[in-house]
C-alpha cells in the first residue's frame, strides 16, 4: 500500500512530539544523574508509567485490549528498548547533550538499512543518500577524532543500536497490537528487568522530594514519546518515521 502524503505529515507531527518529549527527558536525566542510577530511574520510570498506562485505559474502556498472544516479541522489544535507554540515561550525565542526541539519530540510519531485511521495506536512492549525509552530520556534530571515544560516547553510539531494535519491533507489533497493549507491556517488562538492574547491589535509591518532580518529568515524557513513536508507525514506513 503506497504512503500518502497526509499520512506521512501526521507521522512527522507525532515524531516531533516524540522529540519534544525525548528533550525533556535528557533535561530531567541530567539533572537525576547525580541523585539515581540509570537502572534507579528506569525503574521509577515504569513503575509510575504502569499506574498512569492503566488509569488511561481504564478511563477509555481499552483494557480489554491488552493481549498475552505476542509476548515473544514484545520480550524482544522491551530487551531492546531497555538496552538502549539504560546507556543512553548513563550517556546523558557524561557526554554533551549535542554529542548525544547526534549518536541517538544514528538509529534511524540503522533502521533504514535493517528494515528491508525484517519488514520488506524497499531501500531506495533517495534514502540511501540520506543516510549518508545524515552519517555526515553526526561526524561533524559529535566529532569523535577531536574529544576520543569515552564510556560516555560508546554508551550513546551503542544506545542507537537498542533503539534501532526497538522501532523495528514495534512496527511489527503495531501491525496485531494496539497502543494500549504495546505500552502496557512496556513499563511492566522494563520494571521487571530495572529491579533486578538496580538491585543487583542490593541498595536502591528512593526518589526524594527534591527530585521527584525529575521523575515525573521522565515517567511522563518517556510514555508520550512511546505514544508518539507507536501512533507514527501506524501511518508511515518505520525507515519513514525514524
């Protein structure tokens, strides 16, 4: 079925809702970085975002929706997902922001070129030169020759990769599996994996009341750019909507 152009344009304003949202997240991020660790604010994260996913879809009668028919692959996303958001809540306290964001916009560049193998997407001129000049961009932007690769850039390059996984799995998802059902399963697979994450030392940090606004900064900005993100691959091309 061909991409009309309406569709594409509302995928686009769903995708800057993400972006707006991913930009308060980095602000809130680096601003818990020094109070929880990457694990801590996953974990308060989802455990937040499964009460506000539940409240919504019981105030909109869509709890019907949630399914357990495709739990392999919402597994695959959610593993995915929580690879890359760790490190990227890891990279946003060492590295700048604009070093940041620039590795986190290679994950487009890998769903392109993933996306023909898993969705049979078609890889096209037009897209393959944009994947190089955005290749370009990233280099003059982030300009690793000039700081070295630290443990804070390998974490953002490697996040991408996550992410990559994730929009690619989602897509899948959306083609059986409502919003309601792929973000429930989101905060309750990601709180699972970050209590044992940030538990693993057997100390986890509580929120206080001088952070806690941080924290729900996070638990509301990561649900509506999860919203944005799964409502754009409705309408568009996963390649399209990166």
């Amino acid at each position: 079925m061909s991409l009309s152009i309406t569709d594409s344009m509302k995928a686009g304003v769903w995708m800057l809702g993400a972006v707006i949202s991913f930009s308060l997240m980095a602000i809130a991020g680096r601003e818990l970085g020094g109070e929880l660790d990457s694990f801590e604010i996953m974990l308060w994260r989802s455990i937040a975002g499964i009460f506000i996913v539940l409240a919504l879809a019981w105030r909109f009668n869509t709890l019907n929706q949630i399914k357990f028919n495709t739990l392999k692959l919402h597994t695959i996303r959610n593993v995915s997902h929580f690879f890359g958001q760790t490190l990227w809540y890891f990279a946003v306290t060492k590295v700048t922001l604009a070093q940041l964001f620039a590795f986190e916009f290679t994950a487009p560049l890998w769903v392109a070129l993933i996306a023909p193998l898993f969705l049979k997407e078609t890889l096209t001129k037009t897209k393959f030169l944009s994947i190089f000049i955005g290749f370009i961009g990233i280099l003059m932007i982030a300009r690793p020759e000039a700081t070295g690769l630290s443990a804070g850039m390998l974490a953002a390059i490697f996040c991408a990769v996550g992410f990559a996984g994730s929009i690619l799995a989602t897509k899948l998802l959306t083609r059986t599996q409502s919003v309601t059902c792929i973000l429930f399963w989101l905060t309750v697979m990601q709180c699972v994996m970050s209590i044992i994450g940030a538990g693993f030392d057997g100390i986890i940090a509580l929120p206080n009341t001088a952070n806690l606004h941080w924290v729900a900064v996070i638990s509301v900005g990561g649900l509506t750019a999860h919203f944005c993100i799964t409502t754009a691959l409705t309408l568009a091309p996963a390649s399209i909507v990166a």
